[in-house]
C-alpha cells in the first residue's frame, strides 16, 4: 500500500499536520481503511498542503 510516509512523524499545532507527510492525525491513523480512491485524492492534494516557501516532506 503506498504511503507518504517518511518516519518523520511531528504534528504542527497550529495546521494539525503531519511535519513529514503533510496528513491530519485522523489521515494518519485511518490510512490502512481508506479506499485506494481515497488514499489518492488524499496524495493528490499533499502539495497544496506544504506552507509557501516550506520544505516539509518530500514532495517537489
């Protein structure tokens, strides 16, 4: 199963994100259950997460 995960696991409190995988708790603790549908949307919508000018995570 693919997952962002990059064992970088610190959550922001003031977004509520993962500071490696850019995923919400609930994302996080629910990835094994969500569809692959699911999981895709949630992977394609990572690079909108990432604060203007961060480096969070590995996406480019």
């Amino acid at each position: 199963m693919k997952s962002p995960c990059i064992k970088t696991c610190q959550i922001d409190r003031q977004t509520g994100l993962c500071l490696g995988c850019l995923r919400t708790l609930d994302e996080i603790s629910s990835w094994a259950s969500y569809s692959d549908g699911q999981r895709a949307d949630i992977l394609a919508d990572l690079g909108n997460r990432r604060p203007a000018g961060g480096t969070s995570g590995s996406r480019a």
